[in-house]
C-alpha cells in the first residue's frame, strides 16, 4: 500500500486546493487509472500518475513522456498523491508547494508489465497517451529520486497507424481522430458519439456560440471514471476559440480558466474525439473582445424528489409557463436527458444577480400555492413526493447541460440526449419513457420540428420588478 504522510507534510489544506484524501483500498497492482498533468510550476512539467496500493504513484516528467521509442527521458519520481488528484486540476497558490496552475492533460487506463523497485513497465491507454513506458531508476542515482522514461516498441502487432488514427478535414481545420471503435456507451463506439455531435452541429452551434463550455469527459466511457474540465488543454489547436474569464469561488481555488467557446463544427468534433458526452454552458456569453456579459438567459431545473418523476415535472414546468407568461416572458422547455425538465426563456438584465431574484419569487410562489407538490428548497428531506424548481441555477458561476447534449446515461442501448420538446407533449405527458429520446430520434425530431429550443435564442424581456 502507498502513503500519504509524505504528501500532507509538505501541503497545508488550509492554503491549497489539493485533495486530502486518504489511501485507498482497491487492489490496482495489474493496472488501473492513470492521469497526466500539465503543471505550471517554477518550470512547466507534466505530472504522471498511475493508480497503485490505494494511491497515485508519480512521477515529473519536464519534457513530457516520449513520442516515439528512443532516447530516455528524465523523471523524477515524487511522493504518492491521493486517489483524488485524478481529477484535480485548478491554482495551487503562488509560495505553496507545486504553486502553478494544473490542468488535466490526459487521462485513461493503464496495465502492468513489470513493478519492482528500480522498474516499471506499464502500457498507458489514453486519449492522446497509448503506448509502452518503461520508468527505471539508474543505479547510479543516490537519492532515488531522477529515474528515466523510455517509450518502447509495442509487444504485439497494432492496426496501422492511419487506420487507428485518421486525419480528417473538417471545415477546412484538419484533425486526428483516435480510438474511433472504442465504446464510450455499451453497444455505442466513439465514432458515432462523433456522428451525431457533427449531424446536430447547425442546430445546437446557435445555442453554444459566445458561452464558455464546461466540459464532462469520459475517456474510458460512462462505466468509467469521468471529470469535468474548464481549461483549454495545451495541445490544444491554434484555430480552437478560448477565452480566459474569471471564475470566483472555484473550489480549486483558481481565479480564472480558459474555457474552449464552440462556434464551428470542428471544435464539436475536436471534443468528441476528447471523449466529451456533456456539454455544459453559463446562462451568459462573452462578446467578441472576450468580456463576459450579463445574463440573457433565465432558467429553471426541475428536479424530481424521490416517489416523483418526469411526469411530475411535466406537471410543474406548466405551471412555471404560464406563471411566466403572466409577466410576458416566454420559455421553452426540455428534458434534462437524465431525470428531470429545464426551462429557458431569454431575458435582458443589467444586474447578473436580477435572474437569480426574479427565478427565486417565481419557484416560492408555486411552492407556497402546492407545498405537498413543489419546494423551492434544496434542502433533501423536503424533497420526498416533490419537485424541486431550482432557481439558484441563475448563478454567474454555474451551469446547465446545453440542449441537444448527450448524457452519461444509456436507455434500451442507446445514449440519452437533452431534448427540447414541445408545450403540448408537456401537457400531454403521462409516461416517463415517451419523454426518453435516443440520438436518432433527436435528428428525426429536428427533421420533422426544426429547432424547438429556438425560442430561447429570440430577443428577450426584461422580468418585471
């Protein structure tokens, strides 16, 4: 088993945003997760890390791991980190141990080829990151702590390289596409994740343009682990969008991020290629000088409690439209693509925190009118046999999954997706199941009904005081 003592000594959780969990119990000695970090530091480095005896085993890498078989290169082996650090990334302050920013590099899993003392040999699986690796420390090395990395020839025959990897034009920017047959949902490969991200790019870049993503990754798939990335990673195209923004109250403790703005049809392939199912986008935009402006989106998320579901939500969400439409703002509706509704209706305010406000009043009036059917509180155990109308998500800060998104979740072998829908299948729902859309049936959707979340894209009210 690893040890974390090592670790904590040199960290105080009081002034760094790291994990401090503890160690593990899982038996990982054939293998488990990996992650590799870019970390700037004094000097930028990446950070490789391979899950082993209920820790990360670690390794600084400045140069990063080799691309091709050759000359080794140095590695400095440090303590082990905790199970956690798989998916951390964010500002370690400056005078802290490691100060610098840490983003996620790659991530995948990893198989064991050899583990003793002074040699390990794994095979990483990764995104960008797929091949041998052979850490070894020199006999020579006193302290223990400079080992070398070697990348090795593959130990059995691989497709070939333009089969498994192929280079593709994509509106005139040229992409790699990697692991195209490897199944991010049972029954479903990354090529048709692809698929369907570039047939339903026309109707949902509209929805994406000028709002900085939060992305949900799952390069092992949705029975993997996943996590969620704001920043850009560095290898990331030159063509690509980004745009830096502040981001108060980061529980990593960073001030700001690059976040990746979608606004062409390879940018959504470059993701999906990533292994990104969800994206996740802020009720505001930036301009075109990159500063942020205020909300123009007002959103409800309506969130069945236990002993309710989307039929319960249907019920509510009709309630908000025509409390809403009461003062003149007209929403749109769609499934969650997992268990509850959301609602969008665009607005214009000049104060970020007026949505907030306004979507406040509105979830406590219907919970005053119905308290055994609808809280306005987050609160768990005043949830049982209710929905919840989440006004908080009105928050500079936070999220919602976009429209025509996929989801981690997988119905009758096929992925879910975030749907629109329209009012009079609201108001008609009396199944659950009617309300669950595969990938193909959105497409046909937007075949038969164009864009149904279009409303939320017209000009919007301002909510009355």
């Amino acid at each position: 088993m690893g040890e974390l003592r090592t670790y904590r000594d040199k960290r105080d959780p009081g002034r760094t945003p790291e994990p401090f969990g503890e160690v593990g119990g899982a038996d990982t000695d054939a293998g488990g997760r990996f992650v590799i970090q870019e970390h700037h530091a004094r000097r930028l480095h990446y950070d490789v890390r391979l899950e082993r005896g209920g820790v990360l085993v670690c390794w600084a890498v400045p140069k990063g791991l080799p691309d091709a078989p050759g000359a080794p290169r140095l590695a400095v082996h440090t303590e082990d980190h905790p199970l956690e650090y798989l998916d951390f990334h964010g500002e370690i302050p400056a005078g802290e141990y490691g100060g610098g920013s840490m983003t996620i590099h790659d991530a995948g899993t990893y198989e064991t080829e050899k583990w003793t003392d002074d040699e390990v040999a794994v095979t990483l699986r990764g995104e960008h990151t797929d091949g041998r690796f052979v850490f070894t420390r020199p006999k020579r090395n006193e302290d223990g702590k400079d080992w070398l990395v070697t990348r090795k020839s593959e130990a059995k025959a691989r497709p070939p390289r333009d089969v498994q990897s192929p280079r593709v034009s994509v509106g005139g920017r040229g992409l790699k596409l990697s692991n195209l047959d490897k199944l991010l949902y049972p029954g479903t490969p990354k090529n048709a994740v692809i698929d369907y991200y570039a047939r339903v790019a026309d109707t949902v870049l509209p929805h994406l343009a000028g709002r900085p993503l939060t992305l949900r990754r799952f390069p092992d798939g949705i029975d993997g682990e996943s996590f969620y990335e704001k920043n850009a990673g560095r290898n990331a195209p030159d063509w690509l969008r980004t745009v830096v923004v502040p981001t108060p109250g980061s529980s990593r403790g960073a001030d700001s991020a690059r976040f990746v703005v979608v606004e062409e049809l390879a940018t959504l392939v470059y993701l999906a290629n990533l292994a990104v199912l969800e994206l996740h986008v802020p009720q505001w935009r930036v301009d075109a000088d990159d500063v942020p402006q205020p909300p123009d989106e007002l959103v409800f998320d309506l969130d069945p409690g236990p002993g309710t579901g989307l039929v319960e939500c249907a019920r509510v969400a009709c309630r908000v439209r025509d409390r809403l439409h009461d003062d003149g703002v007209v929403p749109v509706v769609k499934t969650s693509g997992s268990k509850g509704m959301q609602m969008t209706a665009p607005v214009v305010v000049t104060d970020p925190g007026r949505t907030s406000e306004y979507a406040r009043t509105i979830a406590q009036e219907l919970a005053r009118e119905t308290p055994d059917d609808v809280t306005a509180v987050m609160a768990k155990d005043r949830r049982g046999g209710r929905v919840f109308i989440d006004w908080s998500q009105n928050n500079t800060s936070k999220t919602t999954v976009a429209p025509y998104s996929l989801r981690a979740r997988s119905v009758d072998g096929a992925p879910t997706v975030s749907t629109p829908l329209t009012w009079s299948e609201v108001e008609a729902c009396d199944d659950a199941a009617a309300l669950v859309f595969s990938p193909a049936a959105v497409l046909d959707r937007i075949a038969e009904h164009g864009d149904l979340y279009a409303g939320a894209l017209d000009e919007g009210v301002a909510p009355p005081d």
